[in-house]
C-alpha cells in the first residue's frame, strides 16, 4: 500500500498525542520512567519500564520506583562546580552502559560508535551519553539533515544518496543529500561542514558558502526493527534543516562506506520513493519540509496540510536548551 505524505509524517512522528487519544497517551506514558539529571527537575527523558528492570544500574543511581524516577547520583562537594557536577554524571552514565554491553544486556548497544550524544545543551561542559545507548534514556538528540538540488529549466532534481546496506540503522534505505548527528561540543553547522565531507565529498567551500539554514524539524520517533536493537524505544529528536543549490557540474560522491550511491531525481521521483516507504522516516519528513517550503506541496494539492506541518514541527516535552 502506498503510503500517503500523512502517513510519512505520523510514522515518524509516532508517539501519541494527548488530544488525539488520551486514553492510549495515558497508558503507553504509564509505562516509562522519568530521567533527571541530579539536581534537576526537568525530565530530560522517557526510559521504558522493561529498561529500567534490566540495566545494571550500581549504588550511583536514584532509582524511585513510587515516583516513577531515575537519576545519577554523585557525590557533591565544595569543588563540584555546575560543570564539574555534569563531568561527574557523565562518567556514571558511560560506566553502566559500558557495563550493560559487557553483559549484552541490550541489543541497540551492539551498535556502540564510541561518540558522544549532549543529555542537556545548556551547559559548556554538558552531561554526555554514549550515542547507542541514548535511546534506552529517551533523551532529546540533535542532527543535520541537508537536501541539496540543482535547478533545470524544467524544474528542479535533488540528490537523493542510498544508505549502504551494512550500516546498523536503517541499512539500504533512502537518505537527505548529506545527514548526520551532532556529537558533544560542536554546532550544527560544523557538524554540517563535516559530514557533506564525509558522505557526499562536498567541499568545505561550498558548504559555507552555499548552504542555508531553514529552521529545524522535531518529533518523537518510536524505534522499530529498521533502527537496530529493540524495538519500542524513544527517540525524540531535533534535526536541523539546511538546503543547498548546486551547480549541475557539482556532483556527490561516497567517500566513507556509510552511502552506496547517489541518485540526481525529479520531484516525482522523489515521491513515488516517498510514497513506496523507501525513505529512512526522519528523512521523509524532512523531503515533506523541503517541499512545503519551496511551493511543491500547497493548501491545493494536500489536503492534510496544517496536520502535516504541525506533526514535523512537534513541542517537546523535554528543555531543549
């Protein structure tokens, strides 16, 4: 069945929405804990139950089960500055995943990248987390995502890469022209400049000359079997969203093993992808963003327009500063 452009927005955008059905919001919230941060009250994340009774959580934690919480819990002297209380959380988190692995407790973490995902953003010196095991905390991640196109007198082709089929996530599936997550201390764009390098071999120069930055899109994804390890866990997400005209003798290329090839299609092309479900879920809505901004999808040829806006721009639960 061909999938319609709601569809490609709901499928990524797959946590319920209180209004639209509290009942089922009420039970699946039921069946998560809260994660703080010490010293906090602001719940950074949504850790499932099943999560919760299997990690191998040590004397470092708060584990209140009446009050549905988990929190680090390190010591606090007079030396532990702000950052030096986050520097100390960090090291928590990282041992009782490194642990968690040691014993194969989850399978997402077989995917273990040895980079580092910020839990709050605000700070220089953030608490950090191992990129795999983010998601068993359901904590906020951010990344880039850029379309890049070349314009025709008949109108316009976007570089559309294939995801190589040994990658962990979402292996062989459609990917944005250049895409990525942003590790610990760096910035969207940095994060952008390096990964068109990367993934497509798009020189420094044109990226930060050429790119735009065209606002963000967010949303809760619920992982299924095509994200690696289990199925069921959060990932709330906010992506950053650039585009990029190129000159038609600027062509992509795979540079680190992680993209098979680059196809240059029409916007139809696009779509009839889009509508077969061969695009990675996060990377449909970013096409569907693209396409409103730039007139291809309008009030008179999508008639689920506003919903369609509204779920790839979700509000977060969760501070996003």
């Amino acid at each position: 069945m061909k999938k319609s452009n709601l569809d490609l927005a709901r499928e990524c955008d797959s946590f319920p929405y209180y209004e639209d059905n509290p009942d089922e919001y009420s039970r699946l919230i039921a069946s998560y804990y809260k994660f703080l941060l010490q010293s906090e009250s602001e719940t950074r994340g949504w850790i499932p139950n099943w999560v919760v009774e299997q990690m191998p959580w040590t004397s470092d934690w708060t584990i209140d089960h009446e009050k549905r919480i988990v929190s680090p819990k390190v010591p606090i002297d007079s030396n532990c500055t702000s950052d030096e209380l986050h520097r100390r959380q960090s090291i928590v988190i990282a041992e009782t995943l490194q642990l968690a692995r040691e014993r194969n407790v989850f399978a997402v973490l077989s995917g273990w990248r040895n980079e580092l995902y910020p839990v709050n953003t605000s700070s220089q010196i953030p608490t950090s987390i191992e990129r795999a095991g983010s998601s068993l905390f359901g904590i906020v991640t951010y990344g880039v995502h850029m379309t890049a196109y070349v314009k025709y007198q008949n109108g316009i082709k976007i570089w559309v890469p294939r995801r190589a089929k040994t990658k962990q996530t979402f292996g062989g599936m459609l990917d944005n022209t250049v895409a990525g997550g942003i590790s610990t201390g760096e910035n969207p764009f940095e994060s952008l400049v390096r990964e068109a390098a990367e993934e497509a071999s798009i020189p420094e120069s044109i990226i930060r000359s050429r790119a735009k930055s065209c606002g963000m899109v967010t949303y809760i994804y619920i992982r299924d079997q095509r994200a690696g390890g289990e199925s069921g866990l959060l990932q709330p997400e906010v992506e950053y969203v650039y585009d990029l005209e190129l000159d038609p003798s600027v062509v992509p290329l795979p540079a680190d093993g992680e993209v098979e090839e680059f196809y240059l299609w029409t916007i139809e092309e696009v779509q009839k992808a889009l509508a077969e479900g061969q695009f990675k879920p996060n990377c449909a809505i970013v096409l569907l963003d693209f396409f409103v901004r730039h007139g291809i999808l309008t009030f008179d040829n999508e008639k689920h327009l506003i919903e369609i806006v509204s779920r790839i721009h979700r509000k977060l639960p969760f501070p996003t500063d």
